[in-house]
C-alpha cells in the first residue's frame, strides 16, 4: 500500500521532480553540494548505479561526466520521462540500462558490480518499513565494490518539524504529527507522499551496523534550510552568494547544521575484505 502511494505521488509529479533540484538557487543547494562530495569521493572513471534515481537528474549529469550509469526506479513514469532526458542529452553511449526496480530488491545485480552506489534525493526516506530499510542498505552495500564510495540522501526530521512550526502549526494538532515526531514516519495522506524522516545518528548508526565505513555527513541545503527567500535574494549578489557559498561548504558537514538540513547526505566506504 505504501509504495502505491509513492508509485502514484511521483507518476503525477515527474515534472515536478525533474525542475525541483535546479529551479532557484535555493534548490540548486542540494544538488550542487551533493555534486561537490561526490566530486571528493567518485572514482575518476567507472560504473556507478542510481538506485531510486527518478526522472534522472543525477544520471544525466554523471553520464554527461563520462560515467557509465545504471538508473533504477521503481515508478514507470519517472523512466519514461528519464529516457527522454537521456536522448536530449545525447548520453545513451553512457547510461547502460534504465530499469524499473525497488532499492529493497537489488538481486539482478551480483555483488560488488558498481564501482560506485548514488541513492540521492530520499528514495530510502520513502521505504517506510524498518525492515525494508535495512534490506536497502543491505543490497546498496551488498551491490558496490570493495572499497566503493556509497552516498545516500535523505529528508531530515528536525528539518520537518521546523517546518510544522514554521508553516504547518495547525498540523501539530494532527493525528500523525507525534508519530512522525517521535519516530519519523508519516503516512503521507495530507500534502506529500509517504516517508521517514531521519535523525543524522539513525542514518549513520543503520550504514555502520551493516558494516559501511561512514566518512562523513553533509547538510545539503545548511545554515539555508527553510530560508529559501532570503537565499533566493542573496543569490542575485554575485559576491555575497560566494562568500556565502564559501561558507556553506565550511559548515554543511558540522553535525548541528547536518541534524537541521531539509537533506541530509551520508558518504561511506564499503569495507575491503
């Protein structure tokens, strides 16, 4: 039931989720910081799979980098739409197969196949049952080659319950706010699609027990999260926005502005051996 509600939330959202990481500068933080660590760890060359990749906004950008790139999605909606992107593009040559597939159930891949593993955006946030969640971990390790980089995005819960203040405080009164308050999960009948929410030590604490080595975490959006407005405006200065951008990858890995991000990015190691 759960993942027909997301299936259905991002069939009539495709659009939507194409423009969402490079439609203003505020949104353009999540995208470009992800871009930024990913440049620190990626490999200089190889096979990298975009597990829950949607419409197929990283795997455009990383195939345009001379990556060879499997995107997988489990909405048909979102592959159509990224197969499109990926012809406009003209990055066939690099983008090996588009699949429609759950990141729970990754077993058409042997392990250590990818040189590296992207989860970006929240699709491990949309797998609602604990369970499931630790099944995807499992397979995005199991999936990686030894010594491969794994980065994995997520929607914070701190960050969602800024927002309930900040815009929502009617919801507080809501049946589902003290569940998602107290363990992260809401059922997504009101306004968004189903989704956990994490705190950074849950996220770190569930990759190390499956025995990722953790290198760092980073806060996509930082000290700008919820100040979409004032960092839309900013950005218009092309001087503060570098003094300010200086400052953001100064402090997106400190664990305060981490545990306060929109997303959240974990970056590990799969352990050699």
């Amino acid at each position: 039931m759960t993942e027909k509600r997301v299936k259905d939330y991002y069939t009539g959202n495709v659009q939507q989720e194409w423009r969402r990481l490079i439609q203003d500068a505020y949104h353009r933080l999540e995208f470009e910081t992800t871009f930024h660590f990913l440049g620190k760890y990626l490999p200089k060359k190889g096979r990298i799979l975009d597990a829950g990749g949607g419409p197929g906004r990283y795997t455009l950008e990383l195939a345009k980098r001379g990556y060879e790139v499997v995107l997988l999605d489990i909405t048909r909606a979102n592959l159509e739409f990224a197969r499109r992107q990926i012809k406009r593009g003209k990055v066939q040559d690099n983008v090996g197969q588009v699949i429609e597939g759950s990141i729970v159930d990754l077993s058409q891949f042997a392990d250590n196949t990818f040189d590296a593993v992207v989860c970006l955006g929240g699709p491990l946030s949309h797998v609602m049952d604990q369970r499931d969640r630790e099944m995807a971990i499992k397979e995005l390790i199991r999936v990686a080659k030894q010594g491969a980089p794994i980065f994995v995005s997520v929607m914070g819960r701190l960050s969602i319950l800024v927002i309930e203040l900040a815009l929502f405080p009617h919801e507080l009164e809501k049946s589902f706010f003290k569940p998602m308050r107290n363990g992260g999960n809401y059922n997504g009948r009101s306004g968004f699609t189903a989704c956990h929410f994490f705190l950074p030590e849950e996220l770190v604490n569930a990759f190390q027990s499956q025995g990722l080595i953790v290198l760092e975490m980073v806060g996509l959006e930082g000290l700008g999260s919820h100040h979409d407005r004032k960092v839309n405006e900013l950005a218009k200065n092309k001087k503060r926005w570098r003094i300010w951008m200086e400052t953001h990858y100064q402090t997106c890995t400190h664990p305060a502005v981490v545990g306060i991000s929109e997303h959240m990015l974990l970056i590990g190691k799969k352990a050699q051996g």
